[in-house]
C-alpha cells in the first residue's frame, strides 16, 4: 500500500538571531509517515534529536509520549486557521495515496483531530 512520508531536518535561518535565554535543539533526522488503515490514519514520527544542552532523562521521555500528539494538534489548529489547501505538488502526492473513507471530499480542508 502506498503512504506519505515526509522527511525533515534542522535549518539554520540567517536572519534568526542568538537567544541567550532559550537553546536551539538540532533535528538530525526527522521522519513522518501517514498510513491509510481502514477508516483511520496511523501515524509513525521518527526523530533523531540533539537538545544540545542538558536535559533530564524524564523531561525527554515525557516529550517523547506528549510530542506525536502535539505536533497533530498544532497542525490541525494551524489547518483550520490558514484554511488552505497543499501546493499543486504536494496534492499530487496526496491523490496517488488511496483514500480512506472518512475523506468525503478531498478539495476541502479537512479537520485531523477528533474530539
């Protein structure tokens, strides 16, 4: 079966300056896939992260559980918010994907989340 995958990495942003109060974590490698499973999407992140900096153990693992869920949450208020659709390529990629039944009509944002 075919599904999404989108793979991502740190960028340094020339015009974003130093700040002396926050530190910049480095995503070595980041990988999303989206599974079409019956009437859902399964989800897989995959992160390969330095925090650069001294982190505790417990505050890593308790990103790990909170960040897949967050990540959907702020891409689903970000969706509703911008009320776009994706660029020509990336809906491309997105028709070749067999569709769940849940999406009734592809041409319209659709909401991730479910309450």
């Amino acid at each position: 079966k075919k599904y999404l995958v989108l793979n991502f990495k740190s960028t340094t942003l020339p015009n974003k300056g130093k700040d002396k109060d926050h530190v910049r974590a480095q995503v070595q490698f980041g990988r999303i896939e989206f599974h079409p499973r019956a009437d859902k999407t399964y989800m897989r992140l995959t992160l390969l992260v330095d925090p650069m900096g001294g982190i505790p153990k417990w505050v890593v693992n308790l990103l790990h559980v909170k960040l897949p869920y967050e990540f959907l949450k702020a891409v689903d208020k970000y969706a509703k918010k911008a009320n776009m659709l994706p660029p020509a390529g990336i809906q491309a990629l997105i028709n070749t994907l067999e569709r769940p039944p849940y999406l009734e009509n592809p041409k319209q944002p659709t909401s991730i989340m479910t309450n």
